[in-house]
C-alpha cells in the first residue's frame, strides 16, 4: 500500500484521526450501525416530534454549531447587500440576535447562522443571508419565506423551510422552501403562485444534484415539499391484495422509503428494487432515474402502478392508465404535484443481508468478473457477460459494489454489500434472515431520535428525512464535512484514511441494520459528498472501472485533489417503463466515481478529475448520465469547469421522446406553472 512512512509526523496526524473518521463515516453512517452518531443518541422523541432546544456557544467551535449558509458551489449565488447585519443598507440592523428558544437567528427573513473568526457568541454569527430579493419576486414574497407568521397572512398553511438547497449543499438558491400541510393549501398555494406569475416546483428530500428542481437562477421560484403533507384515506397508506395474489400499496408521496418500509416490511413485504439508504422521497425516487443494486430490477419509478395527482389548476385525479403512467414516471416535476402512489410489492419469505470483500490477486478483467460472479454471486445470465470470471452459483439478488483503488495499487479490495432471498439463503448464516420479533420497536427507535439539524434545531429523525435527506454526521458536535474541511493539508494521508474507513464499515453496517429491522438498507444517514454516475453495457464494465483506478492513483501525487473515496458500481435491468427513460430496456452496468469535495484545495481541482473521468466514459464508452447526479461537466473559454452544461443535457434525450413528452406536458401544464429547471434543459432542442 502506497502510504507515507509510519514515523513521519503527517502519517501519524493521520492515523491518530482514523478512529474518530472510521466512527463517524462509516460509509456515510455512524459506527453504531447507521443509526446515531454519539451526541445523537442522548435524546430520542417518545412521540416522534422534538422541540428546539436552547442553543448554547461551545468553547472550540461556535463555529461548528450550525452549519454555516454556504454559497453555492455550483450555482450562482447573490451577494449579501450592505454589511454583515444591515442588510437593506437602512441605518438599522437586521440581524444580530440569536433565538434561543427557536435555536436559530432571529428575523429569518434576512437573517442566517455564518460565522466569522471570532465570533464569541451567537447573535455574533447571525448575518445577513446572501438571499436579498424584492417582495415582488418569489424569492423575496414574505408570504413564502415565512408563511407561519400570522403577520403576513399567508393564504395557505405551511411550514417554512428557509431557501431551497439540495443535500450535499453544493445546490443552494434562494429559492424560498415551503411545506404546505394538506391538498386545500397545496390548491391555495398554487392559485396564489399562478395570480403572480411564479413558477411552482416540486422538491423531494433534495437528494438530486443539479437544478432539476431549481438552480436559483430564476427568482420567480418557489419550492414547494410534500415533507409536511398528510394524504387523504387510502393515500396516506394502504395495502391491498390483487386478483393475482400480489400486494399493492399506496402511499404519501411526501414521505421517504423509511416510512413506507416502516409499514410494509413488518407483514414480509419489499419493493422489487431499492437504494442503499432510506433517506430518499416516494415522490422524487418515481420522479427520476432511481436505481438500486437488484439484478433482475430496474429503476424504482417502474414499480409505481397509479398515482394521486394535483394539476396547475387544483384538480386532483387518480393516474392509473399504464399509457399515462409512462409520462409521469421520470417526469421531473413537469406535469404536476404527485400526491400519493400505488407500488407494487413482492413478498420475502426469508431475507439475508451480508457482504463480501477480497483483495485481488491482480487488476484484470479475469479477478473483476471472478468477484462479481463467483464471491459476489450475482444472478446474471452468463450469456449477455463476459466470459472473464467463470460461473458462480447466482445466489445473490442484489450486489452494491466497492474497489478501494487508492489504498489497492496493482491488487485493489473489492467489496460487496449483497442480499440473498427466499430459497437463497444460506442455511448456516449467523445473522437475522426473517421479520424481528422487535422490528416495530427497532423502527420506532430510527424514526424517533432526536438529531440536529444546524439551520433549524432539533427535530426527530424521521421528520428531519423528509425535510431534507439524511441528516447530518456528526463527531463531538462537528460536521464529517466540516471536520475534513479542516485537514485540505492532510488531502494525501486522509484519502488513505478515508477510502479505507468506508470499506471496513460496511460489514458493521449491513450487519447491525440486518439485525435490527433486515429491510435491506443499511444506511440511516451520511456526510455530503460529491457523485457522479453513467450506464455502460456490461461489456465496457471493466475498462469502466479501470480508468476511474488510473485516474485515482495518478492522483496521488497532486496537491489539487487527491479521491478520497472507493469506486462504486452496480448493475441495473431496466424495463420500458418511462417516455423519458435515459436508457434503453436490457442489463446495464452503472458506474459511479465519488468523492468528498471538502479535502480540495478549489472546487475546480475535483471538477476537472470528474470532467476527466467523464470525458472517457461517455467519448470512448457511450456512457449515459445518471440524471439525478453529477453529469454534463464542460470548460469554458476561460477555463473553468462547470457541470449541467445546456450542450451535453439536451443530448440525453432523443427528438421523439422530446416530442411526445412536450405534447403531454402542454395538455396537463397548459400555463407552464412547473415548467422550469434543469427537466426543461433535458426537453430543449440543441444548439448545433
């Protein structure tokens, strides 16, 4: 292993910070299994809901208290007019002053938690956000930054959620965020949206990484999430048995894979395909290209039977023609607000979740395909693969698939997060294969912790999954992010660390969440790093992965950007189920590059190695983006390198899927009301 020598002092700086980054990472969850990070753990909500609690300044780290508001790192982003507290230049501060009661600035209208060296207090670090629009714009509309206040007579009921940004922070807009409480204030708040000419769009847990919902860029904005939506009736949740035998269920679109699995897998019940964590929305997962790791299944939105839907103008109706399905599965949020859906479900009798890592004999295509046949024994007809690898027993359902290439060198680790099922499993394995005798206690005890969200307080976990994703790791009251942030020195010595740490969790992972509930999902929660991924046929799987490996090991030795993260990849069988399906039906092999972005020196050292790996895989690979990630990276004349370029996402989709999809979108938005962000650069005609 290419690491620096034990007795020189930045090693050892390293090393000594390995347990503590091991514990929180975890591949992206708490040591404890996924499910709380230490200062977490203390207090967990008896009735699922958590009062702010008073917020007091540490000694080492106000700083670190609150996540500061960041500037988008991917958007553009509007200057802060006036001075850190004055900010409409009036004479008279705006900001300054700390709620305690709320655990957040006052006035959050104007106001934010940024810190600035040396800040002794909070009402120190509560500055003016960068976000100053007129109230005659969404963006400024005191009716949407703060629909709670009765002050300003908001026509619908909401709970206001600050400015829309996505989970890894590199998407925040100012954007205002709301949450309206039940279909009459969706239905105001849309009457309200159309008599001023804004545009409505529809965010999930804000899992996506570019502008699909927004990209701030338009200040008649607003966001609107389903995190606080109660469904009516059935549509809340409801389960029923089908003339062929099968189970259905309908659900709130609003809430996470959690909450539904919550339900279901007590009485033995799955969907076909899921991700490897809980934290993503009903409604974004059917809106999008989501996948999982299975090899019979494609992506999640295929498995969506019927769906509740609110148009522009406050009419709802059941979607339940297949024909009709096609366009609102993968539709982006431009045909209208998805409410509720029906998926269909599939019964396990018997569920093992376990993994498998061994260390290459060599780099070949021979060892790759050897481990995905033969120790990941993934159940994939021999005919449509390579010949490389042998037969193994195809055993295994499902395979999510870590190469450690930073620590590996010639003989990387190769791990897998598998899951077998049924008939499957195997007869000796010491873990849990059926329903725990305590999982409703096991899933009360997840969705009830109390965690802290740094722009908003405390809440419980499964309101703070629903809101905006996972919620953050922490260790000793510190971000992961924040906490690399701070070692940009040690970039060389802690990819080391860090690509080790995510590989030796995820045995500990699978087995503790296994153990516990043995739903499939092993992650609870994760730190905000950078993805990228692209669909290649199975055939270009391994030179796929083995120039993503010659790009990490070439960056080793720079002082820009060092990955600090595995290679991960999977495979997908995907159906005809979607008008803007990104990729034809047939058995792809997803690869994806990761990385945390915090150990960079700029953001345009880590964007010119994802441009660099792109580059190959999409020129001499034919590689399709994975459209809720990281994709489309191009350098501008004056040399700097941006992703979501308009050039590469209107080639995605061909004309006839464009067409079709724009004649459905004109009968079911003929106002246009949701016709805005990165879905309609997907649908716009290419320059050239």
């Amino acid at each position: 292993q290419a690491r620096s020598h034990p007795s020189t002092p930045t090693h050892a700086r390293a090393m000594a910070c390995k347990g503590a980054i091991a514990l929180a990472f975890g591949l992206f969850a708490a040591a404890s299994g996924g499910l709380a990070a230490a200062e977490d753990v203390a207090e967990t909500c008896a009735d699922g809901s958590c009062p702010a609690q008073k917020a007091r300044p540490g000694q080492a780290g106000v700083n670190l208290m609150q996540r500061a508001y960041m500037q988008s790192e991917l958007g553009q982003a509007s200057d802060t007019s006036g001075t850190d507290y004055d900010c409409d230049d009036d004479g008279v501060p705006d900001c300054g002053k700390w709620d305690y009661t709320m655990s957040m600035c006052n006035n959050q209208l104007m106001c934010g938690h940024r810190y600035k060296f040396p800040d002794g207090t909070l009402d120190q670090s509560c500055r003016c956000r960068r976000c100053a629009a007129s109230p005659r714009t969404a963006q400024g509309d005191p009716k949407f930054l703060s629909p709670e206040d009765p002050k300003v007579e908001a026509p619908f009921k909401a709970l206001g959620w600050g400015t829309f940004k996505n989970w890894a922070d590199h998407m925040n807009t100012c954007a205002p965020w709301i949450m309206p409480k039940d279909d009459g204030d969706i239905r105001s708040l849309l009457v309200y949206a159309r008599e001023r000419g804004y545009k409505v769009r529809i965010s999930g847990a804000g899992h996506s990484a570019g502008g699909i919902v927004t990209d701030g860029k338009d200040d008649s904005v607003v966001v609107m999430s389903l995190a606080e939506y109660t469904a009516s009736g059935e549509w809340e949740f409801g389960i029923k048995d089908m003339p062929d035998g099968s189970k259905r269920a309908t659900a709130n679109a609003g809430w996470t894979q959690f909450h539904l699995y919550e339900r279901v897998r007590p009485l033995g019940f799955f969907l076909p395909a899921q991700t490897a964590g809980y934290f993503f929305s009903l409604g974004g997962i059917v809106a999008n290209s989501v996948h999982g790791g299975s090899y019979k299944a494609g992506f999640v939105h295929g498995y969506a039977t019927r769906m509740r839907v609110m148009h522009y103008d406050g009419t709802v109706r059941i979607v339940d023609d297949e024909e009709e399905m096609r366009y609102w599965r993968c539709s982006f949020g431009l045909l209208g607000i998805i409410l509720g859906i029906e998926f269909q479900l599939e019964k396990r009798e018997a569920l093992q979740m376990y993994s498998v890592d061994r260390k290459l004999d060599s780099w070949s295509s021979e060892e790759f395909w050897k481990f995905i046949k033969q120790d990941a024994e993934a159940d994939m007809p021999s005919e449509i693969l390579p010949a490389d690898g042998g037969a193994g027993t195809r055993k295994a359902w499902n395979g999510e698939f870590f190469a450690d290439f930073i620590n590996g060198g010639e003989t990387p680790k190769i791990a897998v997060y598998a899951q077998k099922a049924n008939s499957s499993v195997d007869e000796n394995f010491g873990g849990q294969l059926g329903i725990p005798e305590d999982i409703h206690e096991q899933y009360a005890t997840i969705k009830n912790r109390g965690v802290t969200d740094g722009w908003h307080g405390q809440m419980s976990w499964g309101e703070a999954a629903r809101r905006d994703g996972s919620p953050p790791i922490k260790i000793m009251g510190m971000g992961v992010n924040d906490i690399l942030e701070g070692m940009k020195g040690l970039k060389g010595p802690m990819a080391h660390v860090m690509s080790d740490a995510a590989m030796t969790s995820i045995p500990r992972l699978a087995r503790a969440l296994g153990n516990k509930v043995n739903d499939g999902f092993f992650l609870t929660q994760s730190p905000a790093a950078l993805a990228a991924a692209y669909f290649v046929a199975p055939d270009k799987a391994f030179a796929a992965m083995d120039y993503l490996r010659k790009v990490q090991l070439e960056s080793k030795g720079s002082k820009d950007f060092v990955w600090n993260l595995p290679g991960e990849f999977r495979f997908i069988n995907v159906q005809d189920s979607a008008v803007l399906q990104p990729i034809t039906p047939g058995l792809w092999f997803n690869a994806q590059m990761i990385s945390f972005p915090d150990l960079a020196a700029t953001h345009q050292a880590w964007k010119r190695d994802f441009k660099k790996v792109e580059d190959f895989w999409v020129k001499e690979l034919k590689a399709q983006p994975h459209m809720g990630k990281l994709f489309g990276f191009e350098t501008s004349p004056e040399g700097l390198t941006e992703p979501f370029a308009d050039s590469y996402s209107c080639t995605i989709y061909g004309d006839d899927q464009k067409a079709s999809f724009e004649a459905y979108r004109h009968q079911q938005d003929p106002e246009g009301l949701f016709a805005t962000g990165l879905g309609m650069k997907f649908l716009s005609p290419c320059a050239n």
